[in-house]
C-alpha cells in the first residue's frame, strides 16, 4: 500500500487510526513515565533508608565513644586507681582492671581496657587486659602528652577501635591516663543486622585515599568489589549505587569513618537487599502494563463509537447522494443533528426541493411548448396550403430566386404563358435573363442589383 492510497481509504479509518494511534502514543508513554518514576521513588526510598541506617550506625558510633569517654572519667576518679598508678603498683592495678573489666563486660563483649603510666624517669609503663592489647604506645603517648580527657576513632593493628582516653591525676599531680576501648568488629557491627536485615563492612581507607583490606564484616568471606571502589572520589563520599556489576539485588552506600583530626580511617559499606523492593517493581510493572492494556482497550472501544457517531450521518448523505445519481426521487433527507453536517443535510433537502420544482416547471414548459409547436405547424400547415394554392392559381408568373439570381421556385402559370415545363425551365440557371432581349439586360441586372442592396440593408 503507497502512501497516496490513504486518501482512497474510508473517513472513519481516516478517525480510527489517527486516534488509536494518539491513544496508544498516550497510554504506553505514561506507562513509561509511571514506571520510571515509580523506579526512582524506590531508588529514593531505598538511599533514604541507607542514609539513615548510616545515620543511626554513625550516632552509635558517637554514643559509644561518650559511653567509653564516661566510663574512663569514672575510672579516673577512683582513689584506689589513683593511688596504685601513682605507685605504679602493677599487680593492684591488674587487679582493679579485672574488677572493673567484668562489670563493664556486659554493655559491650569486646571491651577492653587499657592504661598508661610514666615513671619519675619518663618512663613509660603499659597494661591492658590480656583480651585486647590492640592499641599502640604512641596513641597513649599522645592521650598522656594532651594531659586532657578526648574520645574517636583510631585504626589499630588493622582493627577500628572507638575510644576514650582520660588523665589521671593523684593530689593535682599527673600520674598517667586511662583509657578504654570499644572495637569496631562483625560482634559490634551484627548489632545492627539484627535489627535492619543488611549487611555493613568496614574497609580500610589510607591516607593516600586507596582501598585496602576487610577489616570487619558482617557477610563472611567477604571481599572488596574493585569495580566499584576504583571509581570512588573522596570529594563525592557518601557514595549511593543500586545493582552494581555482578550485584544487580544490591543498593549500597559507602561513607568514610574519620578519627578525631578529621582523617579518614576506613569506608563503611553498607547493603541493603533489593529483591523485595525488585518483586514489588516488578509486580507494579505487571499492574501498570495490564492497567494500559485496559485502558487501550476502552479507548479504541471509545474511538470506534464516537467515529461511528459521526461518521453515521455522512453516511445516509453519501447513500442519498448515490441515488441521486442513480436516478432515483428523494423529497428529503432527514436527519436529527443540528451541527454542521445537519445544516448539510437540510441545505440538501432545500436543494432537491428546489430541483423537484425547477423538474416541473420544466416538464410542464416542455408540455406547453410540444403544444404551442404542434399549433404553429398546424398553422404554418394550413398557412402554406392557402399560399400555395393561391401562387398556382394566380394569372402571373410568381417565382423565387436566390442572391446569384437563379430561380428556386415558379408557379405552374409559366407553362401557360411561356409554353415551358417546370422541369426545362430549372434546367437553365440563367433562364431568366435568356428571356430578355439584350437591349433590357443591363437595366434588369442594374434594376437587381438594386433589390440586393435594398433586401441586405433591411435586413
């Protein structure tokens, strides 16, 4: 089919497909749009949730460093302590450590403590419980040096440790620091799973900004995804991304844990499960789609009636029209709208009232007028028969020329004056002038010339 033939078409194709194809257009485009804005309510939706899991885990953070901090200001005021660092007496020490370690123990299973001492020569003396010696000197070196109470994070032996560190002093005199110490592991990071079903993992971040090692996790054997980190820019940090290469049922966001000086120490990860939020796009793809299939459906049946509508009367005046032509009477063409194709109608009916009278009219014309001609014959009949009778019987000679002079009609008188037939007297196209003698010629060609002009002028 060529693209001229869509003139030859139908008019209600010409509707139809115009406005099925503008229905589809419409119905399947916010389809799309629906589809794609529910998808980016669901993005929205899932980075808000891991934005605030973030949130929450980072307020933990916070709150277990003020609960380390309070704890270390509370072990700094005990006398006893006080007195056996100012003694450095190790084994009393040992001892409050165990009393106070197992009367902690319960808010957190990897606590563990840690203190500092100077001797009168600048040396300096450690001990911690036997659990935890994670932390190195030179971070108590700096807790001692500052001689004031401070709490963060700190990387320690590949671990990230919150703390809060606190001088101790014995009758105004500084006689070392205590501190304590909370590891960030799979125990404390578990913590949170429970609560909001997703992973978090904690990767080390060096000071030159490179990826290095898990140092904790809550997923085992977990590794680092270098697709993901190698693309990570420190001045974009937190970094939200959904269904990364190889993890399409993942929304992840990563954010930089910092110590007390603003350093970052290490990435936190945390991943949710998208596969509910993926069954739920998935059957909301399914609705919508079955919803526009319903709704195309109602509007072709839409279409198709209201092109029915008005395509009907165009119809009864394409159908009047034809029988116009085939000859058949139509009085009228009756139709009950008032729009533009009713004013058509009734401009037709008009027409064919007006061609029915002009019919009339004409047919009774054409009645008088065979009348009128069968009367003038009669007359011009009758007229003929008197003037005929009345030239064959004159006693002249009546005849009739034409403008080269040659006779066309003579009575039958001739052959009594002359003694000439008819048929001799038509045989001779100059018979007339023959009979002149050749003296009168020139007068009766001058004389005829004369009648010519006369007869052309009157006329």
């Amino acid at each position: 089919m060529r693209l001229s033939d869509i003139h030859n078409i139908s008019i209600k194709w010409k509707l139809i497909i115009p406005f099925l194809f503008l229905a589809f257009l419409g119905t399947f485009s916010l389809i799309f749009l629906s589809i794609r804005f529910q998808e980016k309510t669901f993005l929205s939706q899932e980075k808000s949730h891991l934005e605030c899991l973030q949130k929450s885990f980072l307020s933990k953070v916070s709150e277990s460093s003020t609960l380390a901090l309070s704890f270390a200001k509370e072990a700094s005021m005990n006398t006893c302590l006080k007195e056996a660092l100012a003694q450095e007496d190790l084994q009393k020490l040992r001892k409050i450590c165990t009393q106070s370690h197992q009367t902690l123990r319960g808010c957190f299973k990897s606590l563990g403590w840690r203190f500092l001492v100077m001797d009168k020569n600048g040396k300096t003396l450690e001990l911690s419980d036997e659990k935890n010696k994670c932390v190195p000197k030179n971070l108590f070196r700096d807790w001692f040096t500052k001689k004031i109470p401070q709490s963060g994070l700190a990387l320690v032996n590949g671990k990230i440790v919150i703390w809060g560190a606190v001088p101790v002093y014995n009758e105004k005199e500084l006689v070392g620091a205590v501190a304590i110490i909370i590891p960030i592991d799979k125990h404390f990071l578990m913590s949170f799973t429970s609560i909001f079903k997703v992973s978090y993992t904690l990767v080390e971040y060096t000071k030159n900004y490179k990826i290095g090692a898990v140092l904790a996790s809550t997923e085992p054997n977990k590794s680092i995804d270098t697709a993901i980190y190698s693309q990570l820019d420190a001045s974009k940090l937190p970094y939200f991304c959904v269904s990364p290469q190889g993890l399409s049922h993942k929304a992840m966001l990563i954010t930089p844990l910092k110590d007390f000086q603003n350093v970052p120490l290490a990435l936190l990860e945390i991943a949710a499960d998208r596969t509910h939020s993926l069954e739920l796009l998935t059957e909301y793809k399914k609705n919508m789609i079955l919803v526009g299939a319903a709704g195309f459906l109602l509007s072709l049946g839409i279409i198709f009636w209201i092109t029915i509508i008005f395509t009907r009367p165009i119809g009864k005046l394409v159908r009047a029209a034809q029988e116009i032509a085939s000859g058949k009477t139509i009085k009228e063409i009756r139709l009950r709208y008032r729009d533009e194709i009713g004013i058509l109608a009734q401009s037709l009916s008009e027409m064919l009232k007006s061609l029915e009278e002009s019919h009339r009219q004409i047919k009774d014309y054409a009645e008088n007028l065979e009348k009128k001609v069968r009367e003038r014959t009669k007359a011009l009949t009758e007229s003929e028969e008197k003037y005929r009778t009345l030239v064959e019987n004159v006693p002249l000679v009546v005849y009739r020329t034409d403008a080269t002079g040659t006779l066309t009609f003579v009575n039958k008188y001739i052959e009594k004056l002359l003694g000439f037939s008819i048929e001799e007297v038509f045989e001779k196209k100059d018979f007339l002038l023959s009979r002149i003698v050749e003296e009168d010629k020139e007068i009766y060609r001058k004389h005829w010339k004369e009648c010519l002009e006369k007869a052309t002028t009157s006329n």
